[in-house]
C-alpha cells in the first residue's frame, strides 16, 4: 500500500473545465488547478483533410500567422461552441495533456456555462464532453462558480453580487442560498475589448493592427478610465498603415485607450446597473454591505473597479485570483458534489 499512499489521487480522474472564450482551465480532483492553456486549435489541411496539428499555446502562436495549408481556430464564441469537431480535438487534446498516462475508466468531467447559454447551446458543450471521452457530464452556471471560486459565502441566506467578465461574455449575477436570484450575460468580454482597440487605431490612427498586438495593448496599458493627466503611460506599437501599405510603428498613450474601450466598459457597467434594479430590496440591502465582487481575465483591466464604483456608489473588490476563480469553483462543484448538486446539471 505505501506506494499508492506516495501518489495521492492517482486513480482519481475526475475533472472540472472552465471552457472558456479565450483559455481553457482543467481542474483535477485532488490535485487543484494542471492546465491552463488558450482556446485554440491548428490544423494541418491536406487534400480537404484535417489534422491536428497544435493545441492551446503553441496554437495560440500561428493565430494571424499561417499560411494556406495551416488553420488556426478559436472553437469557443462568447463563450459557447462555434465549432463542435474543433471544441471536441480541443477537450481531447487537454485530456490527454492532463493524464499523460491512460486513464482508467471514463472521468467524470464537470463544465462551467454561460448563464445565458441556450439549451441547444449546453446540449453541445455536453456531446462534445462525452464525445472528448468522459463517463458523465455536468453543468454549473459560471456564475455560481465564479462566486465559489472567489470565496463568497453563496450558501448563505444573504445577497451576494458576482461580476465575471471573461473572454467572451460577462455575466452578472446575484446569489443567495446557493442559487441565482437573478443574473444576466451579456455578450461582452475581452475579445470585443480587442476589437474596440483594433477599430479604434484603424479609425484614429489609420493603423492595422492583429489580435495579438490588441491583446497586448489592453494588458499593458489598457484603462477603463481617463488617466487623471489626460495622457497616462505610453506604449509604442507595430502595424500597417492603411494610407501607404507599408509597415509602421507608433506611439499610444493611456488615455486613447481608454477612450477606445470606453463602449464596452459602458456596456459592462450598465448590466451591473440593470441587475441591481432588478434584486429584491432585501438582498440589495446585504449588497450594499458587502459590495461587488469582479472575477475573471477582464477584472484585471486598469481601474475597472473604480469605474464601477463611480457609476455605482458601491464598494467593489477583485477577486484574489481573478482568472482562475470559474475553473477553482467548478473544481470545488466537484470535490464537494453533495452540498452542491442542486447547482449541477446532468440531465438536460
């Protein structure tokens, strides 16, 4: 028996996935947090066959970069399967990565989705699960994840309020004994933050930029308030210039992208605005008390908290490990299955 009693877990296969928009998180019963890695897949194309070729960072990699034989896809849009046979190599391919060594028996695998997420939506994530090779599929709504994930006391009778704003959609939500009370998801996350950088410098600036470069704007210097010199920090920047064809580089500062990302900060801030008139007076009352919590790779967006503050008159606090709360609650879902089964579905 000691050398079973040296490798804990090991028989042990079951498994939480926060699939997300923009990285796929996979939690191991008794291990915590193994993978974290981008929703991404590159495919070798040959004679109208594909292979797989890339999964998750490597992937992430060729996006924008490939030539005619290699295509790299992102299978998750606004945080629900675009591409089913994509999203299943994908799920696959993270199994794999996660038991390097052959599993034994079909995992129980549970998955976090969008609030709003349709039945024929869930229904997809669930195939493409037991397609990937689990035995049973559940799923949790994101966010109650999100919430047990950031350590919120969701079991108690009092309001809490829960803002997740991953990659692809932001869902806000108020929770008490356990359940939703009321939440809503809109369709606006990190990647539409990249796309108003990207149409920003293409309208200002006459500047091209990819994904990448956006991506890297928003988390350098990307604010979600006017700095308070009117200029903030700077950053210098590549891309082609629309008026000549050719490549050039220029200088960005703080306060253009506020500018830029102040649409979908609005649109952020207007939801939690909407679910706050919408909570009963009581839990509202508890919200006041508590405050906001933020959650997810969004949260960490310069000054969001204080944006929301201001347009909210409420305390509102980041979660401690903003990124990995949906994938650590969906985690805990699983190791503490029986005070939490009336938040997992594995009927529908």
């Amino acid at each position: 028996m000691s050398i079973f009693s040296r490798i804990p877990g090991l028989f042990s296969s079951d498994m939480a996935i926060d699939l997300g928009t923009a990285n796929t998180l996979v939690y191991v019963k008794g291990r915590g947090v193994i993978l974290s890695e981008p929703s991404v897949v590159a495919y070798h194309v040959k004679d109208g066959q594909k292979k797989v070729l890339a999964v998750g960072e490597d992937a992430k990699l060729m996006l924008g970069r490939t030539p005619g034989s290699i295509e790299a896809i992102r299978p998750m849009r606004e945080g629900v399967i675009a591409d089913f046979d994509t999203a299943e190599a994908m799920i696959k391919e993270f199994i794999r990565k996660v038991h390097q060594r052959r599993i034994l028996g079909k995992p129980k695998i549970i998955v976090c989705v969008p609030h709003g997420a349709t039945p024929v939506e869930k229904r997809a994530i669930r195939q493409s699960v037991l397609s990937a090779g689990a035995g049973r599929a559940g799923l949790i709504a994101e966010p109650i994840a999100a919430a047990i994930g950031a350590g919120m006391p969701i079991t108690d009778p009092t309001g809490n309020m829960v803002v997740d704003i991953g990659g692809g959609t932001t869902e806000v939500a108020v929770l008490s004994l356990g359940d939703i009370v009321y939440a809503r998801s809109v369709r606006v996350g990190g990647d539409r933050m990249d796309e108003a950088v990207i149409s920003y410098l293409r309208r200002q600036q006459n500047l091209l930029v990819g994904e990448a470069t956006a991506e890297r704007i928003k988390t350098s210097i990307g604010t979600a308030r006017m700095p308070d010199d009117g200029r903030g920090s700077s950053m210098q920047i590549r891309g082609r210039d629309l008026l000549n064809g050719v490549p050039k580089e220029i200088e960005i500062s703080q306060a253009q992208i506020a500018e830029a990302l102040s649409e979908p900060v609005q649109q952020i801030c207007e939801a939690v605005m909407t679910a706050l008139e919408a909570t009963p007076p009581d839990l509202a009352a508890d919200i006041v008390d508590r405050g906001v919590m933020l959650t997810g790779g969004g949260a960490l967006l310069g000054d969001l908290d204080l944006a929301l503050r201001e347009q909210t008159g409420l305390a509102v606090s980041i979660a401690d490990d903003s990124l990995n709360c949906v994938a650590l609650g969906t985690g805990k879902a699983l190791e503490f299955e029986k005070q939490l089964r009336h938040a997992i579905d594995y009927d529908s």
